[in-house]
C-alpha cells in the first residue's frame, strides 16, 4: 500500500502516465508495472521491508526537482527515474554487502559515468569478477578510441583540447588485467572487421586495375595512375612510429593502440634503432602536434596536421619500471600515463555468480551507437569537428580548481610527488570533460554541446583518482627496490613516525637490523620515500 501511496500522489501521476523506458529497453514498458517487478526483488534481498519503505520515500522525496533552477520539464521524467534507478542500485549494493566490498577493492568514482554505463562496470565486478579499476579504465579509453577528433572542446580562444590519452591497467600477474579490456573492446574490434571487409573489397579492385594494361584503362575510362586505397583502421597493435603515421594518414578520425603488454609498446621505441626518437614522437602525439614522416622508399610523405590515438594496454606492477627508465622519467613521457591500479593488487578470483547479459550488451549498443554516428569531412578530406563549449559555472570550476592546487604547491615550495602527479594530470581535466560529455550524451542524459559544471566536477574527480594511482604506482616502484627486512619495515610505519617508533617497530616485527642500520634506512630514502619537514619527524611521501 505504501508504495501505490507514493506513486498516487500528484506530483508523480505523470510518471505513472507517461513514462517509457524506451531509451533503456529499446521497448515501451510503463513505469509502474517496473516498480511492481522490481519490488518482489528488492524484498527477498532486503531483510526488513520497513527499511525499504523509509528508504524509497525517501527517494522520492529527495527527487522532487521543481524548486532546481536548471529544472527542465521535457527531461523531468528521464531525470526522475534515472535519480530512483541510481539510489536503487546503490540501496542494493548497500543492503547485500557489496557496497562495502566495492570500497575495500576500488577507489574509482564511478557515480562520474551515466548510469547504463556505470550498471556494466558493476556486473562484470559482481559476475565475471573484472576489477572495477580495469573496466572503468577500459571503458574511458573505449569511448576516447571512438570519438578521436570528431569531438573537441573550446576553452577559450586559441585552447582547444581532443580526448585521446594513454591508459595503463597495472596489476601483479593473475590480476584478471586481460580480460576486461578484450571486453570492453569486443564491439571496437567487430567494427574493426567489418572495416577489412570493405579494405579488402579496395584492394582487389585497385590490383584489377593495375592488372589492365594502360591504353586499356583510358579507353575503360579508369585512371592511369590509379591511388592507391585508403585503409581503414580503429584500432591497432604492435606498430613502429612509421607504421601508425601511414596509418594515421588514411584515417584523420584518428585510432586506438592496443597493446595485451604495455611493455611491448616501449620495446618498440629502440626496435630498430637505440637512439630512436619514438618517445618525442609519441609525447607529440599526445599534444596533437603536427607531425611529417619521409621514408626513401616512399615518394610522398606521410602528413598527420592533428594526429589523435588512444593508447591502451596492460602491465605488471614489475615492469612498471620499465616505463620510466632514461628520459622517460624526466620528459614527461611517464607523467602522461593514466594509471588504474587498484588499492590492493592482487590476483583474482572467481565466483558462481551469473552476469546479466542484458546489461552486459548495453555497452556494445552503446559503442555501436558512437561508432555509427556520421563523420562530417570537409573538401580536402579533413574532419569537421563538433565543437563542444563550456558553461560559465564550468570554466569557473576549472580555474578555482587549477588555481588552489597552484596555490597549495607554490606555498610548499617544493613539490611532493602527491601533489606534483596533480598538476602534471591536469592537462586530462578538459579531456576528460569530452569522454564524459560524450558518455552522457550517448545514454541520452544531455544534448552534444555545451560541458556543464557536473561534468567538470566529474573530471576533476578521475583526476584526483588518477592523481592517487599514480602515487600508488610510483611508490611500488621504489617500495620493490628495497629488501625484504626494509619493505616490512615500510609498509609497518604510519604516516608520520619517529625514528624511535622505526626502531620500536624493527623490535616488534624481530626484523634482522640494528639501530644504525634504521638510521642509515632512514636517511638513504630521504626524498625518496620520507620526508622531514622538522629534526626527529619523518612522514611517508606517498600517502593518497
């Protein structure tokens, strides 16, 4: 009763009346009828039914959005049943534990991604157990791959920003690491397919061609000199900085790389040559920046004016090392590199548990649907972008934002790695901005166009997760260098200690070291692993 209580008041009659779930279903289903099917669930799962019922009033209550300024009545519906669905879902996780679960394993803000989306996530978590860390990555670099330089975003004049980045799922061996990007790449891949179907089709018909003698191509009426065809291509692997430039060439919307082992990725820099200068290239790839390759063996050079690629791969926290070895860990090269390592690697387990395959393939709907959007090209072949702006509420949180994580370093004087990661990631803020604007638009949460300040509060928040599994990784690869006796001792210091508590702790844990030799710790990884900012007080660097 207390249910069709709520629902018989009159500020939901229309959404008894009214409303479909077409966007979500692909079929017309009222809403009512939902709430009924759902409800027998919510119960078995549920022990106390008047826990629920306080739960959902509460919903509705909380729903109410007329007195919101940026009220909109033709999105009222949508906005309330995606609000009752969200709360629902989180009731859930909450009521059967996993919620708790969840937080334990992973510190990814997933209330950033549209729901739909964020439902995938959470059901290859709960019956494939993929790391929400790894499919969440997975999925921003997806829709980076698919979007390449079809959307952009203005800024201000003169600061225009494209979504590609470079994505590493960093686990220990058995981390579940693989299985999840296959997942979230299976639709890229099929489309992938399709696209050589078609470049084959090119192929034999540009042979045919060559294969006429020439007086007979003109009197056929086919060109002497026929071009050769244009491959098409949205993801690749195992390519050399000529390679993905030819590639590059033929395909202005840009595409992904994909590499099973990141680590493959970097051995490709010094392939052919020790001195190579792949990593210059890539950073300016990652800055979009004009790039030209002339082989001898090629007439015409390969010209890229505004190259985009999505990098995506994995790696053990082992070869973490590997990524900033020489000048990769003084260029920049490293600091460009999103790292999604959960709180604690470890390798996965299974379960019994059933996925829902219905939710599973609202992600392949969802890719196909960007995948299959119209590229506009102007007279030369170039991409004609959807420009996005940003909402003045948007610019606003931006540069508060930039500024007092400015502010905080310039007081300090010196930057800790914690805060250094920050602003060395904040170059991601706007991209971020185009992945989820874009997100949202393909679950029918907004129009392409404008970035509000909900989604420039959402990008500072993978930032700022970002920020922290960039710590995470960096620490790792210190903390590994060390002995086994100096890595118990690290990992049993708090926060902040002294170096009599390093001692006490030596004694407790009856580790093979004298006092001098604590002494000698201390001060060798001063600047490395702690900090002093005053005599006898030690704090850890790498906290997040």
């Amino acid at each position: 009763m207390w249910v069709a209580e709520c629902l018989n008041t009159k500020e939901y009659d229309h959404i008894r009346n009214n409303t479909k779930l077409s966007s979500l279903l692909g079929f017309k289903i009222p809403f009512l009828p939902i709430i009924q099917i759902f409800l027998p669930i919510f119960a078995q799962r549920i022990p106390s039914g008047e826990c629920l019922e306080s739960t959902i009033k509460c919903i509705y209550k909380n729903r109410k959005m007329e007195n919101n300024p940026d009220y909109n009545k033709s999105n009222h519906t949508q906005q309330m049943y995606d609000g009752i669905l969200d709360d629902a879902n989180d009731l859930m996780l909450q009521v059967t534990g996993e919620k708790e679960r969840l937080s334990e394993e992973t510190d990814f803000p997933l209330e950033v991604f549209p729901a739909p989306m964020r439902d995938v996530v959470i059901e290859m978590w709960r019956g494939l157990s993929y790391p929400v860390d790894f499919t969440a990555g997975a999925m921003l670099a997806a829709v980076a791959m698919c979007t390449g330089s079809t959307v952009r975003a203005k800024f201000k004049t003169g600061w225009v920003s494209f979504c590609n980045m470079f994505v590493a799922v960093v686990g220990c061996p058995g981390a579940n690491k693989t299985n999840p990007l296959k997942a979230i790449l299976a639709p890229l891949f099929e489309y992938d397919s399709l696209l050589d179907e078609k470049n084959r089709e090119k192929v034999r018909a540009y042979r045919e061609t060559l294969a006429i003698p020439a007086k007979h191509r003109e009197e056929m009426g086919l060109p002497l000199c026929p071009e050769e065809p244009i491959i098409e291509q949205l993801v690749v692997q195992d390519v050399t900085q000529e390679a993905i430039k030819k590639v590059l060439s033929h395909n202005p919307r840009g595409v992904g790389l994909y590499q099973d082992e990141l680590d493959g990725w970097i051995s490709n820099f010094t392939r052919y040559n020790k001195d190579s200068s792949d990593e210059q290239f890539w950073l300016s790839v990652f800055s979009n920046s004009w790039s030209k390759n002339g082989r001898k063996s090629e007439m015409l050079a390969n010209t890229v004016n505004e190259p985009v690629v999505t990098v995506l791969g994995s790696i053990q926290d082992d070869l973490l090392q590997s990524l900033c070895i020489g000048k990769r860990g003084k260029n920049g090269f490293f600091d460009r590199i999103l790292f999604t390592r959960p709180r604690v690697s470890k390798v996965g387990k299974n379960n019994k548990d059933e996925p829902n395959g219905e939710i599973l393939k609202q992600w392949d709907n969802l890719m196909w649907k960007l995948l299959n959007r119209p590229v506009v090209v102007d007279e030369r072949g170039r991409i004609v972008p959807t420009m996005l702006s940003y909402t003045e509420e948007a610019k606003d949180i931006i540069i508060e934002w930039q500024n007092a994580e400015a502010d905080d370093c310039n007081a300090r004087g010196k930057l800790k790695p914690a805060k250094g990661s920050i602003l060395k990631l904040m170059t991601y803020v706007h991209r971020f901005c185009i992945v989820l604007h874009v997100m949202r638009n393909l679950c029918n949460e907004c129009e392409l166009g404008v970035i509000d300040g909900r989604v420039a509060t959402d990008a500072i928040s993978l930032v700022r997760y970002f920020a922290r599994s960039a710590i995470r990784s960096i620490e790792y690869i210190y903390v590994s260098q060390l002995s086994a006796t100096e890595q118990i001792l690290y990992e049993n210091l708090p926060a902040s200690f002294t170096p009599r508590l390093a001692k006490d702790i030596v004694r407790k844990e009856e580790l093979i070291m004298c006092d001098r030799e604590v002494e000698r710790f201390l001060a060798d990884k001063l600047n490395v692993l702690f900090d002093r900012p005053q005599h006898g007080q030690y704090i850890k660097i790498y906290q997040y």
